[in-house]
C-alpha cells in the first residue's frame, strides 16, 4: 500500500511539473496549458493508453486534469458503441456531468460566502 501511494505521489506530481513548465518555458496561458492537458488525456485514452497508466498511478493518474480528457473521451466512446453519434455528445456529458455541476455549485456558493480580497476593474 505505502508504495502504490508513493508512485501516486510521484506521478501526479510529475503530471503537476509537466503543467508548471508549460507555464514558465513554452510561456503558455493558464487556458492553453489546461486544454492541452485536457487533450493529452483524451488522445492517451483514445489510444487505449490511459487505462493501463490509472492501473500503474491510481490516484496519480485520476486526480491531476489529464483525467477529465480521459473520462469525456472514455464516455463518448462507450455511448458512440450503443448509440451511434448521438451517443458521442451524451456520453460526454453523462460521465462529467457531476464534476461540472460540483464545480459551479461550490464556485457559486464560495462567491456567496466570502468577500474578494482585490478590486476587479
């Protein structure tokens, strides 16, 4: 158990660095280093490649951003299977739509709760 932790910790760190020096040598924007995360796990789960790195990582693998190209590509693909194109859009959504609609809801409620500390022009 403590080493499936540790090779958690060290892979989702790694997967933190990857990020960060997008961030301070490509130059990228905070916007284009997410969607560029975003699509490397879905091309790597397109390829049938994020699978085995979840099994490898676990929660490593699960947590950082790349794991949300991963379930919006894993849904599209199962719902293409049994649905045809339609499928496509619902199985995104059904598969993501909890982590979104977690997302808005604390955002809004956070905003409720406490007061910015800076002026927004």
């Amino acid at each position: 158990m403590i080493s499936s932790i540790i090779i958690a910790f060290v892979v989702g760190g790694l997967v933190c660095v990857v990020g960060q020096l997008l961030f301070d040598v490509a130059k990228l924007t905070p916007a284009h280093t997410l969607s560029l995360l975003v699509v490397i796990g879905s091309v790597l789960d397109g390829f049938g490649l994020y699978e085995p790195f979840i099994d490898f990582a676990g929660a490593g693998a699960t947590v950082p951003i790349t794991s949300f190209g991963n379930a919006l590509t894993h849904g599209a693909l199962q719902e293409a299977e049994k649905h045809g194109f339609i499928g496509v859009i619902t199985g995104m959504f059904e598969v993501t739509s909890s982590g979104i609609s977690a997302a808005i809801i604390f955002g809004v409620v956070g905003a409720i709760l406490f007061k910015s500390k800076g002026k927004v022009s």
